[in-house]
C-alpha cells in the first residue's frame, strides 16, 4: 500500500510539472458487482487452503504430511537468516528466472534429473543392502533366539 501510495504521489506531482492535468479520482467508485468477485474469489481460495491444511493432517498419508512439515521447517530455517522483503524479493526473482532457464535448458535439466534420480536409487540399493538388511538380519536373529529360549 506504501509503494501504491508512492507511486500515485509521483505520478501527480510529475504530471503537474509536464503541465497536464491529473486525473480525477473523485468519481472513483468500486461496484458490489466488483466487490463481490473479489469476495468470492478470497473465499475459494480460503476454502481451497482449509481443505488442503485438512488433507495435510487429517488423511492418512503421511508422506505428504512429513514433507509439508520439512518443507515449512527449511522455510522457517531460512527465514531466520533474512528479513521479509529479502524473502520476498528473492522469491519473486526465482519465480522469474527459474522458468526462463527451464524452457531455454529443459532438456538437458531432465537428462541430469534422470541421472541424479539413477544415482540416487544405486546409492539406496547399497544402503539397503549393506545397512538395512544386515540390521533386519541381526534383528530377526534376535527375535529367533529369544522365541527359541
């Protein structure tokens, strides 16, 4: 409201200084008709997020819910280190360069997401094999010899 209030300031005063009259915003009015869309249109997105928070918590899923919980945590991690405007101006840069280098490199991010995804599953396969599995071993063990006992 402070940069909109701003920029309608300097708008009229260099408006005045090129000698043209600035415009009358006496007759400035907002019709129900208007009011009411804008209503609507915060109430579907409210409900959207209400049901979306409950689908979070609620439903049974809980792989959606611990991701949205990491996700909110490296938010609040980060949002630490900056201030709001920072955030949001980074935020805004991102939302403007990340698509733009997505469309110019597509192809080539795919190829390295697709090798970084291959990667990722050998490295779980010696994880499991060497970790999980020896663990799972030990533990069935233990579990024989005490029924055994």
């Amino acid at each position: 409201i402070i940069f909109i209030l701003a920029s309608l300031f300097l708008w009229g005063n260099v408006l005045r200084l090129l000698g043209k009259e600035p415009p009358n915003v006496s007759d400035f009015d907002i019709s129900e008709q208007t009011t009411m869309e804008i209503t609507n249109t915060y109430r579907t997105f409210l409900e959207d997020v209400l049901r979306w928070m409950f689908h979070v918590t609620v439903d049974e899923n809980w792989f959606v819910f611990a991701r949205t919980l990491a996700g909110l945590l490296i938010l609040s991690y980060v949002g630490a280190f900056f201030d709001f405007l920072t955030l949001v101006y980074i935020g805004i840069t991102m939302v403007m360069i990340v698509p733009v280098i997505y469309m110019k490199y597509g192809d080539q991010i795919q190829r390295s997401g697709e090798r970084v995804k291959g990667e990722m599953g050998r490295f779980y396969e010696i994880f499991d094999e060497k970790v999980v599995r020896q663990r799972m071993s030990k533990f069935v063990k233990q579990e024989k010899e005490k029924k055994n006992d």
